[in-house]
C-alpha cells in the first residue's frame, strides 16, 4: 500500500504532530569506531527499484543482518551502516468495517488521512546497508544481506564495492 512514491514528499515534523517514533535502534553496527579504509573489502546491499520501505521493515532487516554478523564474525570485527531514515510520513483515511459502518464513516469527504507510520524513500540503485570487514568474512556478510532482503519488497543485489580482486584470487 505504501510502497510506490505517488504522493509528494511530506517530512516537515515541524509542522506535524503524532508521528510515532522510528522503530530503527541504530544506524551503525559492529566496531562503530573503526574507521571504512581500515578494512579491505567494502559490500553493499543495493536496491534495483525506486520504493517507499516502511521503517520497521528496514528494522526488521536490520536486525536480522546484524545478529547473524554478530553471531558468525563477533561484534568487533566488522563494520555496518544503514544509510537511510525514514523521513517521510505516511497517512491513511481510517475507515470503520463492518456492521453500521455507514453511519460512522464519513467517506471520501476530506480524507487526508490519519498519520500511520514513517518510510525512506529510496530511488533505484541506492545503497541500503555498507558493510566494511576482512577478506575471509565476506561470505558471511554476503549471507546475512540475503537474510535483509527476504524483509523488504524491492528486488535488490549485493555489490562487492571494494576489495572483489581479494574475493576471486
């Protein structure tokens, strides 16, 4: 329902008020404190289409992605980046279903929309995740970037950015 971007962009929270909180608990995993260059291969998790995602689904792949790292590598000797936020906010006119719902709603008239939630907008061959670790760890952070996006919509591929001479040899 939200997921293609057919309404202009509606983000000005100064002017809003009830947008509940973003479900995403942090943007930067493993060793926050490392630097990218510090690590010679750098893989990212690319989406093909332009799409809305709703933040608990970037939540939910986030978290998947994170725990399986966690679990393969261990929390130090990686480095992973969400690079969006849900910026934009959602609406949707409520109605009321079932018996003697007639007399309740109000239809169309003025339906712009109780706030719902919030999404990132994402155009077509943007970065999702970055992750930077060690040559022998990429298939693991290769695995858990398949596991992010079995919980999203959008198609998307794994680009080995730097460091894929060190993969094939």
């Amino acid at each position: 329902m939200y997921r293609d971007i057919d309404k202009p962009a509606y983000t000005r929270r100064e002017y809003i008020t009830g947008i509940p909180g973003s479900k995403i608990a942090q943007h930067k995993m493993g060793n926050k404190d490392a630097d990218g260059d510090d690590y010679p291969v750098q893989i990212s998790l690319v989406v093909e289409e332009t799409v809305q995602i709703r933040h608990g689904s970037l939540e939910a792949s986030r978290l998947s992605a994170n725990r399986h790292l966690i679990r393969e590598l261990g929390e130090g000797n990686y480095k992973m980046i969400l690079r969006k936020f849900p910026h934009q906010v959602l609406r949707e006119n409520k109605q009321a279903t079932g018996a003697g719902a007639d007399r309740v709603s109000d239809g169309m008239r003025q339906s712009f929309g109780k706030i719902v939630g919030t999404a990132a907008r994402i155009q077509a061959g943007e970065r999702l995740f970055t992750a930077y670790v060690d040559v022998d760890e990429a298939d693991a952070v290769k695995e858990a970037y398949r596991r992010a996006y079995n919980k999203i919509t959008p198609p998307c591929r794994i680009d080995v950015e730097r460091g894929e001479e060190l993969l094939i040899s």
